[in-house]
C-alpha cells in the first residue's frame, strides 16, 4: 500500500473495534504508546513526517478514523451516533486495548483532536498526556460561529446538510474534492507530498468513504453537542495535561481564543500558535516535535 511506504518500518493492522467495525491503523517504534489521530479529508498519512522520529521513542500508533481511510464506513443512523466523537472514541480505545495499552500518549488533528477530546472526556484514566492540533472545542466553535468562520469553514455546513446530497456532489469528483477543501487553505497545496495527496484522493474515492465523512460533522452538529453540554453542565473537565497549538496563519486563532477556549474545559493547558497554517504535521513538521516531544 502507497501508505506503507511513507511510513518505513511501520506495520499495518486491522483491528475489529466496536459491532464489526474494522480499524486500520499503522504502528511502529518502541517506547512508551502514543496514539496519533488525523483530520478531514485525510488519513493516517497526515503524519509521515513526523511518525518515524517519534518512532524513536514511543510505540506510535496512527489509526484511521471509522468512515475515513481503510477503516471501515459503516451507514449513519437517524440520530447519527454511529459517528459520535463517543463512538469514534470507543472504536480507537478498542485498538490501543487490542495492542495491550492500557494508558497512552494522544496526538491529534482536527476531526481526530475532537475524537481525541472526547476520549478524554470519556476514558480520563486512558490518558496520560494529549496534544490537540488547530481546534478549539467543538461547542465553543459552534456557539461563536462568525461569519468569518463560516465562510472560511464553509464545509462544515455543507457537510451537515441532509443525505444524500452532500455525497453525491463529493462521489462526483472525489479527488477534487481533498484538492479544494486542501488546497485553499493558507498554504496551498504546495505543502503535500504527492504521495500523501494521492492517498488521500485514493481514500475519499473508496465507496461509502463520502458518507462516513458526512456523517462525522453531522454528529459533531447534533449529538456531540448533546454530550458535550451534558458534560459541562455537570462540570466534567479535563484533568490531564493538555498542550493545544495552532498555525498563526489558519483560521482557529483569528476567529476563536484557542487557550482561552480550552481553559473553559481543561484545568491544565498551555500552547501557543506555529508560524504555519492548518496543517501543521506536513506544514511545519520539525517546529511541531520540537514541541510535542518534550511535552510527551
């Protein structure tokens, strides 16, 4: 697999989570377990350029998302929970437990910081430290939604809208689809290896993949909501160590107040902005383990 060969010396797996679902993920290194989870509309890929140096001192374990890469796409449900950030969670629990690790290290991305959050929030003993990339959290996001942060994360509304048409414009021309969301960023395409781009194009083509990402922000717009203020009416925080950083040039830090945010939720965070954009794993890959690796 084209993945395989971004990531030397990593192995891949399957692993059977929750009700047959199927995890893919890759491992690799020795050392202490560190669980890294990717974003939209991408993969375990995300973290070629970083994975092998972490690899030099942790048991790395990158895991496809449930309805993303070569995990498995199952159909969403009417109150689309088969994609809660709770499920999500669960799916990538199962796997660190498959692997024996009891207790671990959590790296993050975007649609994976928010499952990361979650299992956090869910399994406060499974965590040891976290690291969230370029979020703020999720019911904050939405609570404050600008215009600004509307038209700049435009598919996060979109994605919501009533099956099947969101998937139907995306099943259209996959591939264009990863290049635009991609590519419009504030960095362009440029920071992408080819390979990682066509991983993630070669991804979001494999049937029921556009349903799984739709389903993902469906949930984060319905019922991850639901659990996220039953959790803070009930003053649940987050307990662990929390490092958050942001690229300067994206939109978390210009349309929300990520340490602000995230102090609201979590009693031990620090974390400032890196001089990239949204991507920070193939952005800025050295200023990111120069931060991560010590907080791990």
């Amino acid at each position: 697999m084209v993945t395989l060969s971004l990531f030397p010396g990593f192995r891949s797996l399957h692993v059977e989570a929750n009700a047959g679902v199927g995890i893919h993920a890759l491992v690799g290194g020795s050392g202490p377990p560190l669980l890294l989870l990717h974003g939209h509309p991408q993969t375990v890929a995300i973290w070629h350029r970083v994975a092998p140096r972490l690899a030099e001192r942790f048991t790395v374990v990158a895991c496809d998302l449930r309805g993303y890469g070569d995990s498995s796409k199952p159909a969403g449900d009417t109150d689309h929970a088969n994609y809660s950030k709770r499920t999500m969670a669960a799916d990538v629990l199962a796997v660190m437990h498959s692997l024996g690790f009891q207790t671990f290290r959590v790296l993050a991305h975007d649609r994976g910081a928010r499952v990361a959050h979650r299992l956090a929030l869910d399994h406060p003993q499974a965590v040891e430290r976290l690291a969230l990339l370029d979020i703020a959290p999720t019911l904050a996001m939405y609570e404050q939604t600008s215009e600004a942060f509307a038209r700049a994360y435009w598919h996060w509304f979109f994605l919501i809208q009533p099956a099947p048409m969101p998937e139907r414009l995306i099943e259209a021309d996959p591939a264009a689809y990863v290049r635009d969301v991609m590519g419009k960023r504030s960095a362009g395409l440029a920071p992408f290896d080819p390979r990682a781009l066509a991983e993630y194009q070669r991804c979001l083509a494999l049937p029921g993949a556009a349903h799984g990402l739709c389903e993902d922000y469906r949930a984060a717009a319905t019922i991850d909501l639901e659990h996220d203020r039953v959790d803070r009416d009930a003053g649940r925080r987050l307990g662990m160590p929390l490092l958050v950083l942001w690229g300067e040039q994206g939109v978390i830090g210009k349309c929300f107040d990520p340490l602000a945010e995230w102090r609201r939720v979590a009693d031990d965070v620090a974390g400032q902005a890196l001089a990239c954009g949204h991507y920070i794993a193939e952005e800025a890959p050295e200023v990111l383990l120069s931060h991560v690796l010590p907080f791990f």
